[in-house]
C-alpha cells in the first residue's frame, strides 16, 4: 500500500462537506482545508483546488449527486486526469449512506485511477491496494459502518427532537402560555408578544389581491409601487410573494419539519380562506401551461439597459391582445429603468427567418482557389532563384562575394518561408469556410424545423432554439433605434436594428 511519501510532487484537490448551515459558520470548513494544505506541504504535493459541497448530506448520499459526484464523473470522463489525488478528512465525507452501497461507490471511485488519502489515519487508498491486501478493504467497510450508524442514530434524535418542539409548541398553545424558540418567524408577527405587529395590514393585502384575482407578477408590482419594504426591507420579487401566499402561517399554523401546531400564531385569514388562495393560484398557473408555450425564448432575453431579465407581457388594445416583452427591473420597480417594451411577435418572427444564418459565422473572406496556384508558383520561382545563387556560392573566387551570394540566399528562404505561411493560412481559411457552408446547411433544416414547430409543437421549437441561441440582449438608443444582441452557444454574438416600428432594418 503507498504511503504519503510516495505522493511527492503530485496534484491533488482537497474535498470538504458539511450538512448545515451552522457548520459553514463554524470551523468545519476552516479545518478542512487547514488539514488538507498541512498535508501537502508535509509531503510535498502541489493542492489545485479545492471541491466543496456546502450544506450537502451524506447519510442520504446527496453528495454523490453533487461536486463530489460531477468530479468523479470528470475524472472518468478524462476531463481531469486520473493521477490527480483527491484529499478528505475522513471516509464519512465522501459517504454515509449502507455500507453495502458505500464500498461499491468507494471502490467504483478508486477504479477511475483516482489516489484517494484520508487525513484523520493518513492512509493511502488505491485501487491497487485493495486488490493486494484484503485487510484494507475490511478496515474501510468497518469506518462505513461506523459512519453510517453515527448518522443514523443522529439522524433519529434530531427527528425526535423536532417532535418533542412540536409536542412543547401545542402543549403552549392549549395552555395559552409561553412560545418555543423558532428561528424563522413570519414578518407580520412580533418576535417578543407572539402576536401581530404593525405590518399585518401588509401582509393582508397581499391575500387580499390574490383574492380579488391579481397574480403574483401584478402583486409585486404593486407592492413596489406603493413603496411598500419587502420582509428585508428591500422592494419585492415574485418569489417572495409566492411565499408569503404559500405560508401556512397567514391562518396560525406553525410547521416544524413537517410537524403541524395549529393556532400557534395569530390568524390572518382563516384556513378556508387560504386554501382557496391555494387553489386559485394552481388553477392559474395550470391553465397557463395547458396546450402551448407563448415564448420561445424563455429565461433568454435580457434588458440592454440594466440586465434584469424581460419577461413576456401582455395586453388586450382594439379586441385584441398583443404579448410584448417587458423589464421586470422596470415592471417590479427595482430599477430606474426606462426601457420601452418590444413587441413580441414581430421579434419572434424575426429570429426563427434569421436562426440557421446566426448559428455559425461564415467568413467573410471567401478566398478563390487559384490564390493557392499562384503562390505555388511563385514558391517554385524563389526556390529555382536561390538554387542558382547557392550553386553561386560554391564557383565564387572570394569569401567577400560568397558572404553577399549568402546574404541573398538567406533574403530568399526567409520570402519562401513567409510565402508558405501565407499559403497555409489560405488553406485553413478555405477549410473553415467550406466547414462553416455545411453548418449552415444543417442549421437551415434545423430552422425549416423550428418553423414548423413554431406552428405544431411549440415546446419542441423552444428546445431547439435553447440548443443554438444562449442569451438576447434588447437595446433602444433612441426612438427610432433599436437592437437585439443575440449570442449563440458557438461563443458568436450579432446585432440585429429593428426600426422604430419594430421591424428590422
């Protein structure tokens, strides 16, 4: 089996995790990577980087799934070399989930060539070494026992914890007496009586448009427009709008990991009420979705102006409704933008005639064939012309005129060398070029695709425009003036003008 020694001069990438928040405040992250950098300097590796999985468990095997999971996949892929090694504290930060599970994923681990060190026994796992010595592999699967019982015992008092706060809350509650701790409580409710503060009428409000048949959009716009502080004191998202309505607690009801104590807190509404806001908001969200999909390019489009993402609008002028697209920097009243909304349909119509031409650049310098014939020629001309002045060099009476016929000679390699330069780069150029006119062709039936679909299946044309088209950015320098910057996965950006009447120019 190696030993630390043995690792001089190698990379390595230390792992840490931790399963809570409290734990990231604390030293845990701090004493990982204190262990892993004294490591290294011990026995002289060279520490890259460090992967870390915050807040993610292993007793559920969370981890696997997450940076831990997508290195190992890397590394099995070859995007990272498999020489690479990988440092943790312990076995119980890679997993804690059945040890009959663990000891496959820790040996399907190690079979990726992957040199694993433990810091805690500073042991040294390889493949290699499990193969040689089965002693090895017994004392790893007795730490994964030992692990996955530590959390599984944890796991059940903490549970049980929970349910005894639960049981202490409705024991309160039927007594009228004092409040559990709770970390989190809701903004209308005052921290020390337990009972309503001064922005209960706030939170009110916000049922009171759900009620009256506002969505969760046109509620934050109007909170900000009454100048109305978010929980934080700041203007609010959809977000958290969307929790608020979400909250058990607006009819007095406390949750704690799923332990219900009713009448804990003071009632906003009742729980008849809420249930209503409940369903008229999954009613609303369901008929939204059922049949079609109105924009193509959602989470694409972005405001020129400030970088809030443009979401689609719409509205109903002379019988008919027009969908636009909007800054919700400018609609929630989070910014002082002023950008003025695009319309959408003339936009969407725009793109999908222009998406095969956007999705790969054609060069513009579309060199003609016989330029390579020519600089052969002219190749072949330099090369006889120095042919004669070497012969030259050898018939010369002096060394003053072989010194010029050698200057010369040398004039003439350096044209030769930088003519065959120019002659590979006509024939890369020619290459891309004609590699470029095939892309183009098949982003062409992609975009006879996207038409059709536009018409037939529109989340089938939202996939396909996903795949070419990465981020849009709509800009308005002036009333008559606008610009759609449109950059494409290939790394490729182009700018559209659209006049005044959003047609493009």
């Amino acid at each position: 089996m190696l030993q630390p020694r043995d690792l001089k001069g190698r990379n390595a990438i230390s792992y840490a995790r931790w399963s809570s928040g409290k734990q990231a405040q604390g030293d845990s992250s701090a004493r990982q990577t204190k262990n892993a950098e004294a490591f290294c300097a011990s026995y002289g590796l060279i520490l890259d980087s460090q992967l870390v999985d915050d807040g993610v468990s292993a007793f559920k095997g969370a981890n696997l799934e997450a940076e831990l999971g997508q290195f190992v996949g890397d590394v099995r892929s070859g995007k990272i070399p498999s020489d690479v090694v990988l440092i943790v504290e312990n076995i119980d930060r890679i997993t804690r989930v059945k040890p009959t599970r663990a000891i496959r994923y820790f040996l399907d681990l190690l079979d990726t060539g992957l040199t694993l060190v433990t810091l805690t026994d500073q042991r040294v796992h390889t493949s290699e070494g499990y193969d040689d010595n089965f002693s090895n592999l017994m004392m790893s699967l007795m730490a994964m026992q030992a692990a996955h019982e530590y959390s599984s015992k944890l796991s059940h008092r903490v549970g049980e914890a929970w349910k005894r706060k639960a049981e202490k809350a409705r024991a309160a509650v039927a007594s009228g007496g004092g409040r559990v701790k709770v970390a989190k409580i809701p903004f209308w409710i005052d921290r020390e009586t337990n009972g309503l503060n001064e922005r209960a009428d706030e939170a009110r409000l916000i049922f009171q448009l759900a009620e009256e048949g506002h969505g969760q959009q046109t509620i934050t716009q109007i909170l900000n427009t009454r100048g109305i502080p978010s929980p934080a004191g700041n203007s609010w998202a959809q977000a958290v709008v969307g929790d608020v309505l979400r909250s058990p607690a607006a009819y007095g009801c406390l949750v704690l990991k799923g332990e219900e104590v009713p009448g804990y807190f003071p009632a906003l509404i009742t729980e008849t009420e809420w249930l209503a806001s409940r369903q008229r908001t999954k009613a609303r969200q369901h008929s939204r979705q059922v049949g079609r999909t109105s924009n193509l390019f959602s989470r694409m489009v972005r405001c020129g102006h400030c970088g809030s993402p443009m979401v689609l609008t719409s509205s109903k002028k002379g019988g008919a409704v027009w969908g636009y697209f909007t800054c919700t920097g400018k609609t929630f009243k989070r910014t002082g933008c002023t950008a003025p909304n695009w319309r959408y349909d003339q936009f969407e119509r725009e793109l999908i005639d222009r998406i095969g031409f956007l999705a790969v650049p054609v060069p513009h310098d579309q060199t003609a064939p016989d330029l390579t014939a020519k600089l052969e020629e002219t190749i072949g001309a330099l090369e006889a012309k120095q042919s004669n002045i070497l012969a030259g060099i050898a018939e010369a009476e002096t060394s003053d005129v072989r010194k010029v016929l050698l200057g010369k000679a040398d004039e003439l390699a350096r044209q030769i060398e930088a003519k065959r330069r120019d002659m590979v780069a006509i024939r890369e150029n020619d290459a891309r070029y004609r590699e470029s006119a095939a892309a183009v062709i098949d982003f062409e039936m992609d975009q006879e695709e996207i038409r059709r679909l536009a018409k037939e299946d529109r989340k089938g044309a939202q996939g396909l425009i996903s795949n070419l088209v990465q981020r849009i950015d709509l800009e308005c320098d002036s009333k008559t003036l606008r610009r759609a910057v449109v950059t494409m996965r290939s790394g490729y950006s182009h700018a559209l003008i659209f006049d005044s009447t959003g047609e493009p120019g």
